[in-house]
C-alpha cells in the first residue's frame, strides 16, 4: 500500500518530513494559495490530510522541474481534473521544455567562456587574470557569450 493514502491529520512538521518539503516552503506556497490553508486543532495546529499531501508532492515535483509559479497553478488545476488533460497539459510542458533547451545553450556557452578563461589563467600566471578582466570589462557580458555561441566554439 502507498503510505501517503493511510495518512490522517498530520501536523506541519510530519506534511514537512512525509513530503520532503522545509516548513517554510509549505507555508510559502499556502501564502501564494497554491496550497489550501489547512484546518486548525483545537491547540490551533494546522491539520493536514490526504489531500494536502498529494497537493505538496505535486508541487515540490514540479517546482523541481522547473516550473514556475504560473505553471504550477495550472499544474494543480490539471491535476485536480484527472487523467483526461493530456492535450492541455501539453503546451504548458513543451512550452517549459523550450525554455530548459534554452537556460541548457546559455549554460553551455558560459561554461565554454568560463573554461577558457581558467584554462587562460592557469596557463600563464604571471599576466592580468583574465577571469577579472572578463568580470571588470563592460562589453564582455554579450561580445563574450555571443563568441562562445559561435559555431567555431575557439577558445577565448
């Protein structure tokens, strides 16, 4: 049996633990209305069932895939809508795969500039370092990822 479906009234910290979320982002999300504010004991402890464990797991996936804030509302409704949302939820998904595709190519040109420029300071170390020219110089931002994204990809 899935242990999440046998669990009943948890407090704050055992939904934090069970779903492997801090506390503080739980409360975050219930700040944001992504996750429902639970009922209070009579000690005035938050309560949470069944449902806010499922919500929170669905959540802390997601937000682990990268999906934003937008996208997590409409994960959530989508969810709660069942199985039959498929050619919804596809624009949404090959919409946030673009945008890894592209944080991906950023990632790899800095990664090209930034291995260039170890490789530079570690070959000569009696010069400037480039590392704080590239970091000092006010055009390097663009004229220097706009290099490493050139098909030749030559160092520096």
């Amino acid at each position: 049996m899935n242990p999440i479906t046998n669990l009943r009234e948890l407090t704050i910290g055992q939904l934090s633990r069970v779903v492997q979320v801090p506390i503080e982002t739980i409360r975050y999300w219930e700040r944001l209305g992504l996750a429902p504010t639970p009922p209070r004991n009579k000690l005035g402890h938050r309560l949470y069932n069944d449902g806010h464990v499922r919500q929170l797991v669905i959540l802390r996936r997601a937000r682990r895939l990268g999906f934003g804030l937008h996208d997590l509302r409409d994960l959530l409704r989508f969810a709660a809508a069942g199985e039959s949302v498929c050619a919804e939820v596809l624009p949404l998904a090959e919409r946030h795969l673009q945008r890894v595709r592209a944080k991906l190519a950023d990632l790899e040109a800095v990664e090209q500039l930034l291995a260039c420029t170890v490789s530079a300071c570690s070959a000569n170390p009696v010069v400037s370092c480039p590392l704080l020219h590239l970091l000092e110089d006010e055009k390097s931002d663009v004229e220097e990822i706009d290099r490493a994204n050139a098909p030749s990809r030559s160092c520096c």
